[in-house]
C-alpha cells in the first residue's frame, strides 16, 4: 500500500475502531513560521498555589511542607464512595445507574517551576513509585474496579492549576475505552495464544518506521492508528499486565521514558507542550486477566506550533477520527529533536 501519498483507513486493534488518514493535505505541512511561545517563567514556590507546599488548598485543608511527592484527595470528587446503589431502566432507552469511585491528586514535586521533562531522573522514579503504591492500595477496594492514572498538562488540556501533578480516578466499573481495550486484548489472546501488545511491540521494532526512542525496557512510538498528530504511546518490552510489579530496574526505565518524551515534547515547538498523559493496565476486579500489557498514551493537540492545535471537529464528531500528517512523519519529527531540553542549550 502507498500509505504516504494516498487516503486511507487505518485500524486500531486495542479498541475496534477505524481512523481515516488523508497524507496528500499535507505534503506542505510546515511551511512557515513555527511561532515559539514566550518562556514559561514561574517561581519554585507560589505562596497563592493551592498545590504547593504548606499553602492552604480551596477546600480548606493545608497541605504539609512535603519534599517529594504528596497524595490526596481531590477536594472536589468527580467520583463519591458514599452513594447509594440506584438504576432506572424505561424502555431501554433511559437507562442508568450509580457509579461509585474515588479521586485523588498526586503532587510530582514541591517545586512549582518543573514539569516531568524538567524533573531529575531520580525524583520521577519517585513519582512511578507513588503511582504503584496508590494502585496496589486502591486495588484492594471492595467495589473499584478499575484505577485510571493521568496527567493533565497545560491550559489547553483544562489543567487548572501549573504546578506538577497529575490525577487518579477509581471506578466501581471499567471505563468505556479500558474496556474496549480488554475485550480487543482479550479476542487476539483467544484466537492467536499471544500477547497482542507483545507481538505489536516486536512488529514495530522490526520495521523501526514509528520508533522514537527505546531503553532496555521500554519503547516510545507513534502507533500506527494515532488520531491525534503526535500521540505517542510508551510500551513496556516485557509482558505485564500493570504496574504493580515493576522492579527497580524497570521503574527507573520508566522514569527514564517519561522524562526523555516530555524532553522531545517540548523541543518540538520549543514550548510547555500540552497533552493528556495516561496508563492503561488490567482492571482490578477478580480475573487474573492474562490478555493485558500495560502501556501509556499520550494524547498532545498541537499540530504545527506553540499557538496551533489541532480540533476534533466536522467529520471527526459525525464520521470518524482523521489525520493528515501521517504517524511516520510523527515519529520522524520527534525522533529528531534533541533530549537537551531547549531551555537548557
């Protein structure tokens, strides 16, 4: 197929669905200026952030003068525990039910200048472990079923607050997407007897056209079925089904993965590059749910600047998602930018 020059659909095994990729809109794509946004310039503490240490939060509640990472509970909960158990069904068309859950904040660092990409090595590990620790104890809920780790980064993506930290939000039922990505996990492992992420990482590893980087455990890409113009994917090398079990070694890997992308992130305009960050891992209810191989989406909107994003709209609300910058051009775009940040050279 001449997947460069000529529209095409592509599918994305993890969820079932389509995206439709028009490469011949953008044979000029970055022609021009590539405007650079004004640097990023704020404190290392901000007496008036809610999030900083020892300040006091919206709800109230002070925050202690933490020196690493600080976890707590969203002061306003998408999700509550404390509800009843209620449905209401009338014709099959007015259906609903009650959704029981938690949600918390983690804080990355004390510092409020630094984001992921600024952080040393060390103090992201730190925030992997945090991560791990909140899944294991969460998991242990009775009625959660599913623990959704995220990021949030920067005004475009409705981050509210600029201080590092990112969210974890708890379901009593799989969320529509992880649940898609189970069943589609789980199909392939039925028919085939392997791990479908496993054999995707080894097929791309192979043909080494949307690679970005890799380290001994870990491989950035863009996957071939990418909506959005530089989403990225970080898929661990080994199989496992969440992150509960990372050794050492593993857990600075990922460190290292998740400091070198948000890098290249921002060298590619030069700016605090936004994106919703998130992992998806195997749900935590009673199955052993050997088809899941956890890994980590990025889902940035910028698609030729600091100032120019890119909007779902038109035929991408009523048809279908749909690109023009090709994901091997993605890749080749990130692969080429420096992981010297580019307010340090």
């Amino acid at each position: 197929m001449n997947l460069k020059d000529c529209p095409h659909n592509r599918f994305n095994p993890l969820t079932n669905e389509w995206i439709l990729v028009s490469p011949h809109r953008a044979q000029r794509p970055w022609q021009g200026k590539v405007e650079k946004s004004a640097p990023d310039r704020r404190p290392a503490y901000d007496p008036a952030c809610y999030l900083c240490p020892g300040n006091s939060r919206v709800g109230g509640s002070r925050n202690p003068a933490y020196e690493n990472t600080f976890v707590f509970d969203n002061d306003f909960q998408a999700l509550l525990a404390d509800i009843p158990a209620d449905s209401m069904n009338e014709g099959q068309l007015l259906v609903a039910h009650s959704e029981r859950g938690l949600c918390r904040v983690i804080c990355f660092s004390p510092r409020h200048d630094v984001t992921l990409a600024l952080m040393d090595q060390s103090d992201i590990v730190k925030v992997v472990e945090v991560w791990t620790a909140q899944y294991k104890e969460l998991c242990a809920i009775d009625f959660i079923s599913y623990i959704q780790i995220f990021e949030n980064r920067g005004d475009l993506m409705g981050c509210s607050n600029p201080h590092p930290h990112g969210q974890i939000w708890c379901n009593e039922h799989v969320p529509v997407i992880p649940a898609a990505e189970t069943a589609s996990q789980r199909e392939y492992l039925h028919k085939n007897g392997r791990c479908l992420l496993c054999d995707y990482a080894a097929l791309e590893r192979a043909r080494g056209e949307r690679i970005i980087f890799e380290n001994n455990n870990f491989i950035a890409l863009v996957p071939f079925w990418a909506s959005w113009p530089f989403e990225t994917m970080l898929l661990p090398k080994f199989h496992a089904a969440d992150i509960a079990g990372l050794s050492p070694e593993q857990k600075n890997d990922f460190a290292d993965a998740l400091r070198r992308m948000g890098i290249r992130f921002d060298n590619l305009f030069a700016t605090n590059f936004p994106y919703s960050m998130g992992i998806h891992q195997r749900p935590c209810d009673t199955e052993a749910h050997d088809e899941w191989h956890f890994h980590l989406h990025y889902l940035p909107p910028l698609l030729r600047s600091a100032a120019i994003r890119k909007f779902m709209v038109g035929y991408e609300l009523l048809a279908m998602p749909q690109r023009d910058i090709t994901a091997e051009e993605s890749a080749r775009r990130l692969a080429a930018c420096s992981e010297t940040h580019y307010t340090k050279e």
